[in-house]
C-alpha cells in the first residue's frame, strides 16, 4: 500500500529525528527525503501533523520533532516481535549496544525442570534438572522439601526457596540461571533512564535474572517501563538455536537501526 504524503513526511521526520534527536525544519526535510516537495508544502504538512498530535514545536523558531503517540506507532509498525532475528555475529550486537543507549539481554530460552533428587550418602544432594545437575550439602529438611517439587520449573524453585531462607540453594539456583544469558549489557543506561524519570524502582525488577522470563514477545510501553520509554521482547536465532533478545530505552532511541545489525 502506497502511503500518502502525511505518512511519508511523518516517517521521514521520525527517521532524522532520531538519527540526530534534534528538531527538524522544512528545508532540513526536504533536502534529507530528497523528494519534490517544496518546504513550503512540507510546513503545510506540518501544521497538519501537529493539530493531529503527531508532531510538536518545541520553541517558535525551531523545528519539529515527533510525539510520544508518533513515536509509539512508528514501533508498533516498524518492529515485529514474533519474527525471529537472526544473529550472525554475537559481538557485533554487543560492542554496538551502547552506541544506541539501549539497556540489552540476549538469553537462551531454557525451562529446567526438577526431574530427580539424589542423596550421596549424609554429604551431598544432587539435583538434576533436564540437561543440568548441580551439587549441595545434604540436609534431611532440604531432601524432603526438595522432593516436594519435582516437576517444579528452576525459576520458581529459586523462588521458592529464597522465601523460605534456604539462601545455599537458591544461589546456586540463581547462578545457573544467570549462566543463561550469553550477554547483558547497557545497566548504565537502566539507570541513566532511572535518574532521569525518577523511577529508580524498575532497575532491580529489570536486572533480575527472571524477569525475561515472566514476560511474554511483544512491545512495551507502560507497566514497568517508565514514561517516555519502550521495551522489546523478540525471538532470536543464533546458529538456528532458539534464544531470545530483551532491548530497553527511550523511545527516541533507534531501535530499528540495532535491530537490524
């Protein structure tokens, strides 16, 4: 489908804005889009754009830039969660994440479940999960509890046993989990966004191993996320094993360029 002028100086005007995060001018514009249509016209479309809610003047002698609204629907069109990336080269991806100040998590999608408790004598416990097993000191109390839960996910056992204070196996718990993302990087950025929106709560529910976990492929925008920001949730294949991708940041920030590394 064809889009119309309106669409296509609104998208052009969201594409340099958030290349430069700057206001963008008539003549800027139309130099950049490299289309004939005058500024003149371009101001025409403007003030249309703006009595719509889609573009804001933020002093009377600078140009445009988009609005929250523009900018949410630009995502909503432009970014598809459902569609796995494919990643071809890891470190790519993570030597760039600052450069677009995102806050990134690219983590295998593992669901260890508890399938045997094993006692070594009056010393160990060895607990098995799927492909994964890991030792602790015995303890009669901590065999029956664990006995409790098999068919329990690692997740919810890790919380499980940190209400109840078994602090030893929930850090080891903990640590496996951690084990699965293959990178994290950007918390500087969580909390750059944190100090600047008031809204320091949100970096330790964000940094907290299984909070990829507990949300579903999709864009967001309200929630835990603080105003003015968005989240990505989005599959990713990496030599054609499932993961999956995690991005935070403002909405200015250019989300489509990183994705398309």
């Amino acid at each position: 489908m064809e889009m119309s002028k309106s669409d296509l100086i609104l998208e052009s005007i969201i594409k340099e804005y958030l290349k430069s995060k700057s206001p963008i001018g008539s003549s800027d514009l139309q130099e950049k889009m490299m289309l004939d249509i005058s500024p003149s016209t371009i101001r025409i479309y403007f003030k249309r754009l703006s009595q719509e809610g889609s573009l804001v003047q933020l002093h009377v002698s600078s140009g445009r830039i988009p609005t929250e609204m523009a900018l949410r629907n630009y995502w909503i069109k432009k970014i598809e969660p459902q569609k796995p990336i494919v990643i071809s080269d890891i470190d790519k991806i993570q030597n760039s994440i600052r450069n677009y100040g995102l806050y990134c998590v690219l983590k295998k999608k593992r669901n260890y479940i508890l399938s045997e408790v094993i006692r070594v004598g009056e010393r160990f416990l060895i607990l098995i999960f799927d492909d994964e097993e890991f030792v602790i000191q015995y303890h009669a109390k901590i065999e029956t509890f664990l006995n409790n839960f098999i068919g329990c996910n690692m997740e919810e056992l890790r919380k499980i046993a940190s209400s109840v204070g078994l602090h030893e196996l929930s850090s080891k718990l903990n640590k496996v989990i951690l084990q699965n993302a293959l990178f994290k990087e950007g918390v500087n950025e969580l909390y750059d966004i944190a100090q600047e929106y008031n809204d320091e709560d949100f970096v330790n529910k964000v940094i907290e191993p299984s909070f990829l976990d507990s949300l579903n492929f999709g864009i967001y925008f309200d929630g835990f996320i603080p105003k003015g920001c968005m989240a990505v949730k989005q599959n990713a294949l990496v030599n054609e094993e499932a993961l999956q991708i995690f991005c935070l940041g403002r909405l200015n920030s250019d989300f489509e360029s990183f994705l398309n590394l």
